[in-house]
C-alpha cells in the first residue's frame, strides 16, 4: 500500500499538470480564434493590379487579377 503522504504528493502533481495543460491549451485556443483584417483592400489590389498592365477581375471573382501571358495573342 502507497503511504498517504506520497499519494497526496502524486496527486498534486497530477493536478497541477492538469491545470497547466488546460492552460496552455486555452491560450492555444482563444488566439487561433482572432479576425485579422485583410492585409489590402480591394481598391488597391485593383491600382496594383493596373500597374502591372493586368485586367481586375473583382466584380467577377473578388481579388482577381488577370495577366495576358506573353505566348498569347490579344
């Protein structure tokens, strides 16, 4: 038989283990679930694409940007 003291001893382990785990997991857990803000805005993907003599495709398909590859003829 395990005496008490080594008992009451695992036991604190065991939870302070688990307290920790849950911790890390709940930090894990609440920044996975931040809304970052599109890096641009439709406007200036559309001057940028401009630029770059390509075609905005944004009514279309939203953030596109067509090129005319140089094998192709107009």
């Amino acid at each position: 038989m395990v005496p008490t003291k080594v008992r009451s001893s695992l036991y604190r382990r065991a939870l302070v283990v688990a307290l920790l785990g849950l911790g890390v997991c709940g930090l894990f857990s609440a920044c996975s679930m931040t809304a970052y803000p599109p890096t641009y805005t439709e406007a200036e993907l559309k001057a940028q694409c401009e630029r770059h003599g390509g075609w905005w495709r944004g009514s279309l398909i939203p953030g596109y940007c067509e090129y005319q590859v140089a094998s192709q003829s107009p």
